[in-house]
C-alpha cells in the first residue's frame, strides 16, 4: 500500500515535471515568436530606411536642379521683380549673388522633400536642411555641396527608433557654374556684341563704307547720301542684317550660346577726304569775262570773245567714308551640354532639360549713342 | 518507525531526474534551436522583398542608378532599361518565379507571370513598398515604389 502511495507521488511529481519543462519550452516560443515579429518590423523598417537614405542623395540633386533651372532662367537673380539687364552699355550688371540665390533655393526645396516624405510617412522625422557651397581649384574647377542637418533623422514606429545621418556632400554638375564664367568673360569683362557689330561693319561691303571719286569737279560733286544710294543701296538695312547675321550665329565651346536679338537701330555718318581742291580747266568755267578781241580804226571794240577769269575747282582723290553705328537689345542663352531631369513652370512638365543662364544686355559700338 | 526510501522509488525518482534532465538540456534546446531556424527564416523571408528592392534601387543603369532612372522612365522612355529591369529582376530568383509586378504608384513598369499562375500579382506573399523621391514638380515629390513576387 504504501509502495503504490510512492509510486503515485512520483509519477505525479513526474508528470509536472514533464508539464512544466513543456510549459516553458511553450512560454519561451511564445515569447520568441512575439520577438520575432518584432524584429521582422525592425527588418522591413531598417530596409525602408536604407531605401530613404539611397533617395536622400538623388532628392538633394533633384532640389539642385531644379534651383539651377530656375535661376538660370532669371539670369541668376532669385525673383523676376530683381531681374536686371546684364549690361546697358558700357555699365554692367553682374549678379554677384547667383550661388547664394541657387543655395536659398536648393535648401527650400530639400525643405519641401522631406516634408512631403514626413507627411506621406508619419514615422519620419527631419530637421531644418542647411546648404553650402564649397568652391576649390584644383587644376580644375571643383564645387561640393555640403547638406547638413543639425540632428540625425528618424524612424519610429510603435515599439522602436531608428536614427540615421541625412548629411550628405553632393557634387553639383560644374557645368552650371561655367555658365555663369563664361558669360561673364563674354559679356562683362569684355563686350563680345559691341565685338560683333564692329564685325559686322567690317563686313560691310567696301563700296558700303568707302567711295572713291577720285578727280570730280566741284560742279558735279554729289552729296555723299546720294553717291551711297548709288553704290550701295539700303545700306542702313544692310547693315542690320548684317548686325543681326553676326550677333545671332550660334557660338559654342565648353557651353552654348545663343543669342537673339530683340531690337536693333542703326545709323550711319559720313566723310569725305581729298588731297587737293583746286582750279581745273577740266571742269570748266566757272566765271567770264568779255574782252575785245579787236578794234576798228575808231577804237571802238569790232570782236568781242569771252575769257573765263575763273575755272570751277577739282577734287582731287575724293573718297567718301561711311561709318555704321547700331545698338542693340540681346537676350543671351547660355546652356550646358547635359541635361537634367527638371521642371518648367511655362511648359508644365518634367523632363531632361539643359541648364540655360538667360539675360538680356544693351549695348552699342558707340556707347555715347542710346537709343535704346 | 524508520523512514526507508524503497530502492523502487529511488528507481522512479532517477527515472524522472533523467528524463528531465534529457527534457530540460536535449528536447528543450533542439525545440529552441528547431523553433528558432523556423523564425529567423519567416523573418529573413519577411523582408526578402524589401532586401530584393533596395539592392535593386542601387544598381547602376548607365550613367544613371536605377533609383533615378524609374521616375525618369517616362521622358527617357527606354525599352532597354525596362529589359534591364525584367533581367535583374528575373535573375534574382534561383528558380523562375511564378510572377513578379514592380509598380510606381498605380503605374506598372514591369511585370511577368509564369504560364501557370493564374492571379493579378497583387496580394502576394511577398511583398514590399518603399518611398522614393521624383524629380521636382508640381504633383508631388514622393511616390511608392512596389514589389510584388510569388515565388
């Protein structure tokens, strides 16, 4: 009796034992399955992340861009209400302030990127962008774009966060910032149209800008407008296209440049040079008078006969000398080569687009001359 | 009276230590280990989607990544790179697929189905959306980026 008593107690003792160990075997499966679903969210979220950070550094280019474009198409200026012709003449008007107007720009729209992406995914959270431009020559031109945030950026969901490093450093196309260089070498330090009309002048016709007469007698000299009527006919219209022709041929190196012209007035003045004016027999005379050739035997005059006291003068080696002035409005299109994924507001679409600086600029081949 | 523990008891009572201890170190631990290899490989699976759309987003297409060639695949509009994407996609898998669907928004770029697999490649087991920036515009700067296969 008491063995059986025993032997029930143990194998009591024996199955919870058995039961227990298979009770925390259960919990502990239970509690790895709960920790396993936990990671699996951990996983995924770690992978949106990475997936975020891979698009951090493409958004920062795109906020580029699309800054680029749009204050290339100002001619470098932030707002239209600032935009200023580049050049009136002999002043000029460079915009100093382009880079820090392409860096305000850039940094409102990473603003707006990761504002979108906070507000299409709840669990993300950035702080304030900061944007620097780095200029260095190294034998060649280099910029960086530092983008710094003062906090790392965040990911949470319910029951963890991730903190991860949004900073990056960004190597703009250099392309863009050879516009600018470019069309300052072309149009500020020096006068490249003011260039081309006097180009177009000197590709004026010779019988356009100078008229030889050679010997004319002064009776017969013709005003120099009727002499370059004669020679060279629409001369001012010739020239404009000429003007026109010259300023508008596409011109091309590291960058594009095209320009076209918005208006244009010409004018022309003349000379006259000669080596010598003087009477000439050729030419006839000019005033006479009557002498008597003979008298009769009372002394009264018999033959009259006129004599010239007077020849009409000759100019010798006349040239007549035509200058041609024309002043212009240009809209300048400089461009890259590359092209980029952006958007036009005129046009309302995205596509690959080259970077185009685009002002306007004034000017003459005789600045004291402003009719435009 | 004497207390005296019968050697039968002591028997039982060894049984029963044995079998704990063998419970408690063998069965415990393979169950734990079995368990284990079971979850961490419904976890790894759990991402495998979103592991196969990051790597592909990094791949090199030219002068572009792929992350910056899918928004861009309208105006650039490339029939080879769709190629390529059906290729990096469809290499990934040891055996083909029975269909996989990679979408912007509501916009398919590409997708295949085995000739056996019936369904639209939606509702998949796996399955992963990530968030991507587009070029600057009007509409809007983030759009979903989704992956669908059934393996």
């Amino acid at each position: 009796m008491k063995g059986f008593v025993g032997t029930v107690l143990l194998i009591a003792i024996l199955t919870l034992v058995v039961s227990g160990a298979f009770f925390i075997v259960l919990s502990s499966e239970h509690i790895n399955l709960k920790v396993s679903l936990k990671a699996s969210e951990v996983l995924k979220a770690a992978d949106i992340v990475e997936a975020v950070k891979k698009g951090l550094e493409v958004a920062y280019n795109y906020s580029f861009f699309q800054a680029a474009y749009e204050v290339g198409k100002l001619g470098g200026y932030n707002d239209e209400k600032d935009v200023k012709e580049w050049r009136m003449y002999e002043s000029t008007y460079f915009p100093a302030s382009y880079v820090e107007n392409v860096r305000m720009r850039t940094e409102n729209y990473i603003e707006e990127y990761l504002k979108v992406l906070e507000e299409e995914r709840k669990e993300f959270k950035f702080s304030q962008p900061f944007v620097n431009f780095l200029f260095s020559t190294n034998g060649e031109k280099v910029v960086k774009m530092i983008v710094s945030f003062p906090s790392l950026f965040s990911c949470s969901r319910h029951f963890f966060t991730i903190y991860d490093n949004p900073n990056r450093t960004i190597y703009p196309p250099i392309d863009y910032f050879k516009l600018y260089d470019t069309a300052y070498k072309l149009f500020i330090e020096k006068d490249s149209v003011r260039e081309d009309i006097k180009k177009a002048e000197e590709k004026m016709d010779e019988r356009c800008r100078k008229i030889y007469l050679d010997g004319v007698c002064e009776q017969d000299k013709k005003d120099r407008e009727t002499v370059l009527e004669e020679n060279c006919p629409n001369a001012d219209k010739k020239f404009k296209e000429k003007v026109i022709q010259e300023i508008e041929a596409p011109k091309s190196n590291d960058v594009n440049i095209n320009l076209r012209v918005k208006s244009v007035e010409v004018k022309h003045e003349s000379d006259e040079k000669y080596d010598d004016l003087r009477e000439s027999s050729d030419c006839g005379c000019e005033t006479y008078t009557t002498v008597c050739e003979k008298y009769d035997e009372n002394g009264q005059c018999e033959r009259w006969s006129t004599v010239c006291v007077e020849y009409y003068r000759k100019y010798y080696n006349l040239v007549y000398f035509y200058s041609y002035f024309a002043a212009v409005k240009v809209t300048v299109n400089v461009s890259t080569k590359s092209q980029y994924p952006v958007y036009d507001a005129t046009e309302g679409n995205v596509k690959l687009r080259n970077f185009t600086l685009t002002f306007n600029l004034t000017t003459s081949n005789d600045y004291s001359w402003k009719p435009i | 009276m004497r207390c005296q523990i019968a050697p039968f008891d002591i028997g039982i009572i060894a049984i029963a230590l044995v079998i704990f201890a063998v419970i408690s170190i063998f069965l415990l631990e393979n169950l734990h280990i079995f368990t284990k290899t079971v979850v961490v490989k419904v976890v790894y699976d759990t991402n495998e989607a979103y592991r196969l759309l990051v790597s592909l987003l990094s791949l090199n297409y030219s002068s572009y990544t792929v992350y910056e060639m899918i928004p861009s695949i309208d105006y650039i509009g490339n029939q080879n790179f769709a190629n390529f994407l059906n290729s990096s996609l469809y290499h990934y898998f040891e055996k083909a697929p029975k269909c996989y669907k990679l979408s912007l928004g509501s916009k398919v770029l590409v997708e295949y189905k085995s000739e056996t697999y019936s369904g639209d490649c939606t509702n998949t087991r796996f399955n992963a959306v990530v968030p991507i920036f587009v070029p600057y515009n009007k509409a809007g700067l983030v759009e979903e980026l989704y992956l669908n296969y059934e393996r």
